[in-house]
C-alpha cells in the first residue's frame, strides 16, 4: 500500500485530505525510492506456500513478500499510533 508518513497525520485526515482532493498528499509519504537487495533464506516448505499463494494471485513470488512484508509493518505502525 504505501510507505510510512514522514510528516506525521492521522490515517483519518490523510483519508479526508485524499477524499476532499483540495490538496495533495504525496508530501506525507517517502518518496525515497532507493532499492536495496537482500539476502533472505527461506524453508522449502515456506517457498512453496509462497508459490502457491503468488500463483493464486497471479504475481510474482516477490509481490507476494513484499506485500506481506508492507501490510505487517503498516500494521505495527498503525498499533504504535494508536497508543
């Protein structure tokens, strides 16, 4: 989905802002677009899982990762903010 605020806004306001569409919101996200490759080793058994799911949703094995990846991180930013 996106990348973690760097001028910090609610997801509610960011959503009105979006919504209202008077403004942009761009400048609330990283637009950092550097790629850095790492080196990550899986179980067979955890591959194939992802092969699987990636062939159901007609992605590459890599979507798949980083999707999962995205959506947990955003889920531990969105559980930090709501403390």
């Amino acid at each position: 989905m996106s990348k973690i605020s760097k001028n910090k806004i609610s997801a509610k306001d960011l959503d009105k802002k979006f919504d209202d569409g008077k403004e942009g919101v761009l400048q609330h996200f990283d637009q950092d677009t550097t790629v850095i490759r790492v080196l990550v080793d899986f179980p067979r058994w955890m591959l194939e899982l992802l092969d699987k799911e990636a062939a159901h949703l007609g992605i590459p094995r890599q979507a798949v990762i980083k999707t999962w990846l995205n959506e947990k991180i955003e889920a531990k930013m969105i559980g930090k903010n709501a403390s």
